[in-house]
C-alpha cells in the first residue's frame, strides 16, 4: 500500500504533472493507496474540483484512515 500526501493528491489529478502517470502504472502494477485524513482535508481545500475529487476516491478505493 501506498499512503500519499496531499501535494501527490493534487498532482495525481494534474494532467501536466508525473504523479498522475506514477499513480497509474502503480495501479496497474497492483499496487493500493490511502491517505491520512489530514493529508485528505488538505487536498480538499486544494484547486481541484468535483471531477477531480471523484478520481482520486478512485484510486483511493474510499481508504482514507482517520
């Protein structure tokens, strides 16, 4: 499992950044993620919108642990 930070949040849903690419082939090589609630709150509070939202509690499969 791989627990992510908010700044790898935000860039995970950022097409011109790399984490987005790191967090597909991490997923297609199997791999899980989570993130602390914090870290969670964080990327909320981010320049992301709903859409962007949604994909990352994709890759999240909903485990963001308190």
């Amino acid at each position: 499992m791989i627990c992510l930070d908010a700044n790898f949040l935000i860039g995970g849903v950022t097409a011109i950044r790399p984490e987005s690419g790191y967090l597909i082939a991490w997923r297609k090589a199997g791999e899980s993620f989570c993130t602390p609630a914090p870290a969670w709150h964080e990327f909320l509070c981010g320049p992301i919108d709903s859409s962007q939202v949604n994909i990352m509690l994709a890759f999240l499969d909903g485990d963001i642990p308190p």
